[in-house]
C-alpha cells in the first residue's frame, strides 16, 4: 500500500491499517544502556572511590571509616552512588526499639563536618560497611560502573519517546536533503515565524514540536508529533484527545500548515476508541512501517509535486 491508497480509506479503514501494522517494538541496541551517561556519572567521584578503596576488608570497619571521613569529609559525596541513589540529600526515617520513628536529612552535596558520626551510622545501618568490609572484592569504581548500569535501566521508560525522536530526525533528514526542503527540531512557533513567516497557533506558549518541515516554494510548514507506547493505559486516551486538539489547533492558521503524527506501539491495540477519534480529525497517522515504506516522502513529495 503507498500513501495515496491510505489517505483514500475511510478512517475506519485507515485505523484497521494502522494497528495491523504496528511495531513490536522500537527498541534499538542503543536502548538498553546509556553507556556515555553511566561513564559520566562514575566519573564524578572516580577519585573519591578510588579513595574509598582503602575500606575495602578492614576489620574495625566502623572506626576506620569515622577516622577517614573525619579527616576526609568530602568523600562521603561518592555514597549515594554506592547506595544507588540519584538524590543527594537523602531523608531518612529511623524506627527504635521501641517502635518510635523519628525523621532526619543528610545532605551528601554539602557535607556538615560537625555530622560524620551520623554520616557513618547512616552507611553502616544501609549495610554499606558489611558490605566494604565482607563482599567487595574489586575497585568501587567499577562497582559504582555497574550500578549506574543499573540505575540507568529505570530511564528505559523515557527512551522510547527518544528513540523515536531519533528515528524521525534520520529520516526526515534524508528526506529534506533529497526534495531541498529545512527542517528544525523541537521548533517552537516563535522560531517558525521568524525564519519562515509561517503564523502557527499553538495552545500553550511552550510548545515545541517534534520536527517542523518547510518548503520555501510553497511556503508550508509541516509540523510532526511522535511518541511510542508499548504498553496501554489510560494516558493513551488522554494522548489521542491531546494530538487531535493540536492538530485543529495548528491547521486553523491562515498560513499553509499541515500536521502528522507518528506513533507506534502495541499499546494502541488497547485504545481502539481514543484513537479511533483521532483518525476522524487527522488524516496523517503513520506508524514506523508507514516510515518505512516511504508514506512520510511521499507526503512531501506529492505536495512537491503538485505544485509544479
């Protein structure tokens, strides 16, 4: 099937295309781990947990990490990261013997000198002395590598949206080299109209979209929003009523504005209503296989050409 064949179903029609041909994921290798972030993050306190080191298998392990802290205050910065913690300042509730809670901070951006006494009775209770003294065996730099490894996975949910940023900014690259059209990602409405003249609404003064394409014969701005869902979920509604009120947002411009949306995931499969509607209103809804078979050049293309 090629865009023409698409564009001239009935929405019903181009909805049952659509979720037949979704992806089963878009999750490519790069996906999986951040290693440039995970180095940068280990790289933070690489002296500190070189420093570190020195606890490794002592045997009086509390009083030799009073001693090193007291005298060396700064490294205890590197512990959040042996604790897998993003946060620095860490609220802690303690439950006595006695069932009594109490609540306290520990600022580990802004060591206070006068705390180290707590400090180390924080590391101990979190079981990070047992550890150092028991069970690690290596380099807490590379320790620390692996749990950044770690960490980094629960950013996997945000990478999904990326990734498909990153597919679509490819594609629409070669496609604006190959037809002489300018492209700009994350372009707001400001930038539109002052390299291109091109008055976009918008419903909400920090908008940015995806991609926004521009023909200079035509004076056109395309503007693409992209997401994937893998998974379904109540936000699916709220997303297919979102980008159906965008797209009669953007196109009520007196000026020449054309809007897509290029979304992907088996979630789909479970907001047959939602989107349903938004099919009704938008008439491009590509996914990656339309990608693939060229429906987002042939768009740009057509307009091209019908204009000579």
């Amino acid at each position: 099937m090629n865009l023409d064949d698409y564009i001239n179903l009935s929405s019903d029609e181009r909805l049952r295309v659509f979720l037949s041909t979704l992806s089963v994921t878009n999750r490519t290798p790069e996906y999986y781990v951040n290693w440039v972030k995970v180095e940068r993050e280990t790289k933070k306190y690489e002296l500190e947990l070189n420093t570190l080191n020195y606890l490794i298998g002592k045997e009086e392990i509390y009083r030799e990490s009073l001693m090193l802290f007291t005298k060396q205050p700064d490294l205890l910065k590197a512990i959040p990261s042996l604790i897998a913690s993003r946060d620095a300042i860490l609220n802690i509730l303690t439950i006595d013997e006695n069932d009594e809670m109490s609540f306290e901070q520990l600022n580990f951006a802004t060591i206070d000198s006068t705390r180290i006494s707590e400090y180390v009775d924080f590391i101990d209770q979190a079981g990070l002395l047992d550890f150092l003294q028991n069970k690690a065996n290596r380099s807490l730099v590379d320790y620390v590598y692996g749990v950044e490894a770690g960490l980094d996975s629960n950013a996997r949910k945000n990478r999904s949206g990326t990734t498909m940023e990153g597919i679509l900014e490819r594609h629409v690259a070669k496609i604006a080299q190959e037809h002489g059209l300018e492209w700009k990602a994350q372009a707001t409405s400001q930038y539109i109209k002052l390299h291109w003249n091109i008055d976009v609404p918008v419903d909400k003064s920090a908008r940015r979209f995806d991609i926004a394409i521009y023909s200079k014969e035509q004076n056109k701005v395309w503007l693409i929003e992209t997401n994937y869902y893998g998974g379904g979920g109540s936000k699916l509604k709220a997303v297919a009523g979102e980008f159906t009120e965008l797209s009669q947002f953007v196109t009520s411009s007196n000026d020449n504005v054309e809007f897509v949306w290029v979304t992907d995931g088996q979630g789909w499969k479970t907001a047959h209503l939602p989107l349903s509607e938004a099919f009704g209103y938008i008439t491009n809804v590509f996914n990656l296989n339309m990608l693939k078979g060229n429906f987002l050049s042939e768009l740009l293309n057509n307009s091209v050409r019908y204009t000579e």
